[in-house]
C-alpha cells in the first residue's frame, strides 16, 4: 500500500502562498491547506506548529524576496525610502500577504534582513544608539500599515469598487454646505482612498524621515 506523500516545507509554503492569493488570512486554515495537498492536518503540524507561524512563514518569503539583490546606497534617508519602495512593490504582487504581514508579522531570514538594513541606516544618521530602537519601530508601524492598507483596497472587486466610488459621491459631493461647511467646501478636490497611492505613500514615509532628522543632535 503506498503510503501519502511526503510535502516539503517549501511546497507547503507554495502552496499556502497559492490559497493566500485567492483567498486571505481569515478563510484560510490548515486543514484547507491539507485538503488541497491530499493530505491531514497533522502532517503539516510537524512543519508548523500552528496557523500563525505557517502565515509568519508565508509572509516571510515576501520580504526575503524583496531583499534578493538589494545594495544599499546614498545616504541614511535614502536607503530607506528605497528599502519601503521594494518591500511595497514585493507584496503588492501578492496583496492578501501584506496584510498577512501587517498583522501577524515575520520572524524568519527575510524579516531579519529587514530589520538590520533599517537600523545600519538608522546608525549612519547620527541619531543616538537609545533612540534608534524606537525609531526603527515607528518606521515599521508605518510600511506595515500603509502597505497593508494599500492591499485591503487593491484586492475589491470591480462592482465593489464602483459601489464604493457611488458612496464616494454621495457622500463627499452630496455633503450638506450647513452641517459639513469643511467638507462641501473641499468636495471636488477631495480624493477617494485607492488614488495616487504611490505619492501618498513616499510622501508619508518622506514625513516621518523628517521628523526623525528632526530629532538628530
């Protein structure tokens, strides 16, 4: 009798990244991950120990795929406005994995080059060694969040989007002048969230660069 197949971690990793493309992280589980590859849940347990160290897992090969061939160059700023621009561009082909990432987190190679690149450029800036871990936390808050958010609106779908963009109108344009006198004022030169999400996003980190040169002796 032959027995089931025996899965790598790597394909199990494929495979998880797979159901994460078309699915996301609140209906994905384990033992759907073990139907599709034919086999029980207990078998993936001797690779992972729970749900949300597989997900750390998945998350992780992002960020080690985004740190593949980096050089870090120019000066402190610069280096991590390009680090943001790989880590945003990584998950943006695979959407339902920022916001993995966003809220479970990595722990893996990956996450650990991440984390070094952030704070040799943190050193060369001149801040103090104590204040570097607590700027280094504030800049991961912000990608994770700005990425995962970018996601969230990516992955709708076209009548969900277009619904969204009616409730846009109505509400924005449709403000009543004397409860909203703010809001009727900027209506037309307001923007719906999914626009211009780039210039919004290195304006962003831009913002928080400046306020940590700020901070510098």
């Amino acid at each position: 009798m032959t027995g089931r197949r025996r899965w790598s971690t790597e394909e199990i990793l494929d495979t998880a990244a797979e159901l994460l493309r078309t699915g996301d992280a609140e209906s994905f589980s384990v033992r759907k991950l073990a139907a599709v590859l034919g086999t029980d849940s207990s078998s993936l347990y001797r690779h992972f120990r729970n749900k949300t160290e597989l997900l750390r897992a998945v998350a992780d090969r992002v960020l080690l795929a985004a740190m593949d061939g980096y050089r870090p160059e120019g000066d402190w700023k610069q280096r991590i406005t390009a680090l943001a621009l790989r880590l945003r561009e990584a998950f943006g082909e695979q959407l339902q994995l920022a916001t993995v990432w966003g809220r479970y987190g990595s722990g893996g190679a990956g996450s650990r080059l991440v984390m070094e690149e952030l704070l040799q450029a943190l050193r060369t800036s001149g801040l103090p060694d104590e204040e570097i871990p607590v700027r280094y936390h504030r800049i991961v808050i912000l990608l994770s969040a700005l990425i995962a958010s970018e996601a969230g609106i990516s992955t709708i779908t076209p009548k969900e989007y277009e619904q969204a963009m009616e409730q846009f109108r109505v509400a924005v344009l449709g403000a009543d002048p004397e409860r909203f006198p703010a809001l009727a004022h900027f209506a037309r030169g307001i923007r719906p969230l999914g626009a211009d999400r780039r210039a919004a996003f290195e304006e962003t980190l831009a913002a928080q660069l400046a306020h940590i040169e700020a901070q510098i002796p």
